[in-house]
C-alpha cells in the first residue's frame, strides 16, 4: 500500500549529496536530546518491547497454523463485538480527528514549526507532494481502485439507489471518496504532526510512546509507554500484512489472467514467500539505489497507467462523473461521517467503512513516522493543508478515471465486471483492463506496479515495526530488520490460509480497536502540549533587539543549549 524510498526516521539529518550513506546506516542525531538514554542505547537496545511483540506475534502466528478453525471462529465473534458495540467510535474519532486539524490549522498555533523558529522545509514542496502522495500510492489503489466503485455501483451502499442506475453510479464513487479521502488522512496528518513537533520540536526520541509525555509524564518510560508501543506494534504489524496479503491476491489474479497461474494459496503463499525475501534483503542491505528505483519506477508506471486510462476511457462522462459525485460527497459529508447502523447494515460496515477506517488506525505509526520524516520546518497550516487536501484530490481523480471507466463499460456496453467483481473482487482491475486495446501490456504493468509497491512499502514497515522495538534506536540490527521481515511474512501467510480476505479484513479491524484509542489520546496530548507552550512562550519577557552595543542576546547566547524541551516559540506568541 506504499510506495517511497526509505529514509530514516524522524531525529537524522538528510544525508550527505557526496557520500550517501545507506537508509540502514548510522545517521547523525542532529543536536536532539534522547530523554536521557545512555550512550549507545538509541543505537538500538532490545528491551521488554521487543521480546513481548515478537512472543506474541510468534504465538499468534502458531495459533494461526495449529488452530486454524480456533481462530477464524474468535476473530469473527470478536469482529462482531467490536463492531457492533464499538464501531461508531471509528466514526466518531476520525472526523473529531478532522475538525480537530481544521481547527489547529486556522488557530494562532498554525504559525508553528515543525522543528526550531528558524527551520525551514527540507524538500520543495513539489518534492514534499511528490513524496506523501507515495506513501498510500500502491496496493490499495489497484486493488480497490475498481473493485470499491464496482461494488458499490451494483449495491449501493445503505439502499441510497436502485443498482446499475445513474444515481447508483453517483453514489459508488461518493463513498468511495469517503473510505480513501480526508478521514484517512486525518487520522496520519494527527500522528505525523505529533511525531514531527515531539521528536524535531521537543527533542524526544520517535517512540509512539512518547507522545503521550504531556498526558502521562515519566510514565511514559514505565510499564504504561511500553503498552502503547506494543500497541502500536501490533497495529502496524497487522496493517502491514493486511497489504501483503492484498498485493499477493492482485499479483496472483494478473498472473491467473495473463498466463493461466492457478488463483490458489499455493500460488498466493509461493509469491508472498518470495516478495518477503525481497524486501528483507533490501531492508538489511539498505540498497538505496534499489528502492528509489523502485520508488520512481512505480510512480512512473502509475501515471502512465492513469494517462493511458484516461485517454482511452470514456473521457467526458469521467468529467461529468467526477463533478457531480464530488458535489453529492460534500454535500453528504456529515451525514455520511456519522452513519452507523442503528437501523442494519453492519455486514456491509464491516467489509468496507469499518474495515478501511481500521486500515488507516492499523498505518497510522508508520505514516506518521514516515510523514513526521519528510516535514521537518514546515509550518503546522502548511502540514494540515498539504497532507489533507493534495492526497483526498488524487485519490478521488484515480477512483473516477479507473472506477468510473468500469461502471462505464457495465452500464453502456454490456459489459460483466461488476459481475466478475462479485465472483472475486482481486479480478476487478485487470476485468477493467480487458475492455481495452493492449490490455495484456497494461495487465502486466499493473502486475509489475503491485511488485514494485510490495516490496518498497513492506520494506519500509520492517524499518519502522523495528525502530519501536529497537527503543526509538535509529538505526535497528540486521537481526531484527530480518526477524520482522520474516514475522511480517509468515503472519501474511497464516492469515492467507486460515481465510483469505476475510481473515486479513476481520484482524485488522480487531487488532486495530484499541489503536483507536491510542490516536485519540495522542490527539488530547498534543493539544495539551501546544496549549502548555503557548503559555510558556506568553510568560517569557520579549526578546530585546540585537545592536551593536548591547551584542547578542541572552537568548541567541543560549539557544544551542537549551533543554530539548524548552524550544523558542515565537510563534506560539503571536
């Protein structure tokens, strides 16, 4: 489900444009303070967390293999649980996670920096755009970039329409609009910049845990930090193999499609054996050439594949398309947020609002990081604005032009893949693709855009579930690189073969639940911050103006050894 190259995580210097290192290699700290961890513990010590993820990681994976049927019967009942007694609460917090950004992004503290006062961005903003579009621009577009608009366009959702009409269509593309647009985001734009103020502001080490130090205090270094850091493992561990287990479906589906390959979990296990190999090497060789190739190669052929699809699909009824549906979107956009199931409905929650509002939860630790990464010296208003709204844009454009294409051909053409969909949802892209002239080039491009997705995004998870286990440490050892590359894989591959999708979408939502919670807490913390250095700055006499006579201020004298937590904040004063 992403796509970029791997960087370091939030506390490292860009690297040198001379004498690149390896993503993997040791890194400067950039003057951050580390909360007081003795020399060499940031480069990685295993503690608690890393032994009680990877014992219950290990445990649920025999459970998996050992108890199969166990399994699949607890997941279901504790999928029917969650979801019933707790499902209004994905609703409920994204969209207080939306409003809370609106309201971050418009208030005083919008001024603020990402880093120090005098911090500006790293990478042009083209560059910036470039780079978060990257981070969800993979395996979730192929796979749900028809298959959602079909789906829905045969069945709408909530009984809104009569199947296969014109307002039918309208409505598959206004939830689709709602599953991959702003509440996703809002839920990494939280998590990115509580991560990026935390570790480039405050000087603390990039732990989930240590967001929470405005709520919880020294707790956070206790049995309570360690909690949430597991958490956040599981999350993401879960959210992780969740892609895998998508992008080998896909793969599995175009290679059935092009050459005859069974679609089986002979097939499916082989080729998330052979992607887990790929990626793991790449993790621990740190072959940075290899993944911005793979990087700029996947976002190449996405464009193509999007032009080719634009220029030979129905060009002007996808215009139309987009326009009215994005209007029908805003227009139904509170109603929509708030939707629960009172009244029924909580099947189809469960296979698409509950389980891709899960999806986000599960990413939100490894798009934060990621996100906290490459936002260094930016403003708080340009964070919200940019990682809100650019990503809601594109996305909405790729579900028109590929899910618009396909409601198309069924509705004018006489054409089966809302049919073929319901057979096997993995089939609707390449389905879409066999209308069109050159379809075995196009099917075997976006079998190769899956491939390249695959291992660069799993690539950069095994980075990041290492790094919260590693104690924020910078730089993780091989042995745990391979080991979480390794766990990412079987755990794939044991949900694969308990049941399918099925077993993928029921434990990402489970897993996912109390994740939810952990980002509403992180919210309340960082506001809780940001209101804690407003006063402090408000307190401060005002800085008196460097002359010639009087030289340097006390404050410029000691800015470079001031406590990582007391950061000048001039914005915070206006």
């Amino acid at each position: 489900m992403s796509s970029h190259t791997t960087e370091p995580p939030p506390g490292t210097q860009p690297a040198s444009e001379t004498e690149p290192p390896a993503p993997h290699e040791t890194t400067a700290h950039d003057g951050l303070a580390h909360d007081g961890l003795p020399p060499g513990e940031e480069k990685g010590r295993l503690g608690s967390v890393f032994w009680i993820s990877v014992g219950i990681s290990a445990l649920f994976v025999a459970w998996a293999m050992v108890f199969t049927r166990n399994l699949t019967t607890v997941t279901n009942a504790s999928l029917n649980w969650v979801t019933s007694t707790f499902g209004w609460a994905y609703l409920v917090v994204t969209l207080a996670l939306l409003v809370f950004l609106v309201f971050l992004a418009f208030s005083p503290a919008g001024a603020i920096r990402l880093g120090r006062d005098e911090d500006r961005p790293e990478f042009s903003t083209p560059a910036w755009f470039a780079m978060i579009l990257s981070v969800v621009m993979g395996i979730g577009l192929v796979s749900y970039g028809v298959a959602e608009p079909i789906s829905h366009f045969a069945a709408p959702p909530h009984g809104l329409a009569e199947p296969r009409t014109a307002e039918a269509a309208v409505r598959a593309m206004q939830y689709s609009y709602f599953d991959w647009g702003l509440h996703a985001w809002a839920i990494f734009a939280v998590f990115g910049l509580a991560m990026a103020y935390s570790t480039y502001r405050k000087g603390r080490r990039a732990l989930v845990s240590q967001l929470f130090r405005p709520l919880l205090g020294e707790k956070v270094n206790g049995p309570v930090g360690k909690a949430i850091d597991v958490l956040a493992v599981f999350a993401t561990l879960f959210g992780t193999t969740t892609s895998l287990g998508l992008g080998a479906l896909q793969v599995n589906n175009g290679l059935g499609s092009l050459f005859g390959i069974p679609v089986n979990s002979v097939s499916q296990v082989l080729i998330i054996s052979l992607v887990t190999a790929v990626f793991t090497l790449s993790a621990v060789t740190g072959v940075s050439k290899g993944i911005k190739f793979l990087s700029e190669g996947s976002s190449f052929l996405a464009a193509g594949l999007f032009l080719f699809m634009l220029v030979a699909g129905p060009t002007v009824f996808l215009a139309n398309l987009y326009i009215e549906s994005v209007g029908t979107w805003a227009s139904d956009f509170f109603r929509m947020s708030l939707q629960g199931t009172a009244f029924g409905g909580l099947t189809w929650m469960q296979g698409w609002t509950y389980f891709m509002m899960a999806w986000w939860v599960s990413w939100g630790a490894f798009v934060g990081v990621f996100l906290a990464r490459i936002s260094r010296g930016r403003t708080i208003r340009g964070f919200v604005t940019g990682v809100l709204v650019v990503p809601s844009v594109v996305f909405f454009t790729w579900f028109t032009v590929f899910g618009g294409t396909a409601i198309h051909v069924d509705m004018y053409e006489g054409g089966t893949i809302a049919k073929q969909t319901a057979s096997d949802i993995n089939s609707a892209f390449f389905a879409t693709l066999d209308n069109f002239p050159f379809a075995t080039v196009t099917s075997v491009i976006a079998i190769l855009l899956v491939i390249m997705f695959f291992v660069s995004g799993a690539d950069a998870n095994t980075y990041v579930l290492s790094m919260l286990t590693s104690g924020g440490g910078l730089v993780p050892r091989r042995s745990v690189l391979v080991l979480w590359g390794a766990l990412t894989g079987v755990t794939a591959v044991a949900l694969m073969l308990a049941d399918g999708l099925n077993a993928l979408q029921t434990t990402v939502i489970v897993t996912s639940a109390p994740f939810l919670v952990i980002i509403a807490g992180l919210a309340v913390s960082f506001w809780k911050e940001l209101a804690a250095d407003r006063r402090a700055a408000e307190a401060e006499p005002p800085v008196r103006p460097r002359t010639e006579e009087n030289g340097p201020t006390p404050s410029e004298e000691t800015t470079d050894a001031a406590a990582p937590d007391r950061a000048p904040d001039a914005a915070l004063r206006s």
